[in-house]
C-alpha cells in the first residue's frame, strides 16, 4: 500500500519555512526531496494564507544582515575564485586571502544552521561547492538513485533481493544497500526522511521476504 497524499504537513518543515528557510534549503537541511517538501509546503500554506506572509516576511528580516562591507566580500571572494580555481585558505601567507576565507566560514556555519541571508545565498551559489560538503552531496544522490533502482527492481515483480555472496549482479548489490538501510533502522541510524521515502517508495522494506513465500512476486 503507498503512503496516502492526503496527511496533515509536516509541522517542522512548516515552522522552517514560517523562519524564512526555503523548500530547497529545507529539503538539503532534512534530507527529504524537494518535491515531498514543496507538497507539504503547499497544504500549510492553503490552510494557512498567512503562513507566506510570514516567510517573507522573515526572509525580509535576514535581508538586514547584508552590509556593503558584506557584498564587497563577497564580490572579492567571486573574483577570486574565478580567477584563480580554488577557495581561499585560513592558512594563507597573503592576509587579505586569509580574510576572505573566514568571511566565507562564516558564511557556511550560517547556512548550516539555516540563517544565512538570502543576498548571500543567490550570490555565493554561482560557486559549485561553496558550502564545502561535495561528498555529502554525492553520497545522497548516490543513495536517492539506490533508491530508485530499487523500486523499478520491485515494480518489476520481484521479490526482495538477497544480500548473500551467493547471490550476484543488480539483485546482489541492491540486496546489500536494502540490507544495510534495516541494519541502520535497527540501530536507530537512519534519518526519518530516509525511512519515509523508503515507506514511500518501497513499502514493506522493513519486513522483506516472508518465509515459506515463493519468490518473484509482490507481497
């Protein structure tokens, strides 16, 4: 059975976006999709019309944040980087180098806890990478597409796959991630939004195969 559409939104995603934070940004913060973001988003904000109002007008207050001392760094930090290849460094011999790397410091511990000015957001996000996370980056697009491939394995009218070593190809390496993501549910490792998009999308993950069950065919 797949997970109804029609649930109440999420209340810490709704006061995320009452503070100002955007979908995008609530959904890297949460690890939930964007688009599971946006719908919940969405619901709030019908129920609730002034629930944008306040966003904005939260959004408006991190705007008071932005200097001309700021944008001037920031400006600086750009050309920098365009011209050179590479992120400023703490450890520079050049003390305006070590200067922009603090700026930019202070940047990525705002935008981690989600209070970074929307100014600064737009302007540093013409930098890949800028937030200094690329294999946190990688590693959830690498498991989004685990994911995916495992859903089109079970639409396909298989039954779980099997992690053994006896086992080889796609089911073998599908096997051993959806083994990997219960051992982490049993450890109380795995995100809520990882487990729901795993309800989701593959319902019934937890339990796996049912013994005394003929394989090759859903549950």
């Amino acid at each position: 059975m797949t997970k109804r559409r029609d649930t109440a939104p999420n209340a810490e995603w709704v006061l995320m976006y009452r503070g100002g934070l955007s979908r995008g940004r609530i959904a890297e913060l949460t690890g939930a999709p964007a688009l599971t973001v946006g719908y919940h988003l969405g619901v709030a904000c019908a129920a609730d019309p002034g629930l944008r109002t306040a966003h904005e007008a939260a959004v408006g207050g991190k705007d008071r944040q932005v200097t001309a001392r700021g944008l001037g760094r920031m400006k600086q930090l750009l050309a920098m980087v365009q011209e050179t290849g590479r992120f400023p460094s703490l450890t520079a011999d050049d003390v305006s180098e070590r200067t922009l790397a603090a700026w930019l410091r202070r940047r990525r511990r705002e935008a981690d806890a989600g209070t970074l000015a929307p100014a600064f957001r737009d302007g540093l996000d013409v930098l890949p990478g800028w937030r200094g996370r690329p294999r946190a980056a990688a590693d959830e697009a690498r498991w989004q597409d685990r994911l995916a491939a495992l859903a089109a394995y079970r639409a396909a009218g298989r039954d779980w796959p099997r992690h053994k070593a006896t086992v080889a190809g796609e089911e073998h390496w599908l096997g051993v991630w959806l083994h990997t993501q219960r051992f982490k549910l049993r450890r109380g490792e795995l995100g809520a939004a990882k487990m729901d998009a795993l309800d989701a999308a593959v319902p019934g993950w937890r339990a796996g195969r049912q013994r005394g069950r003929k394989s090759g065919g859903r549950s």
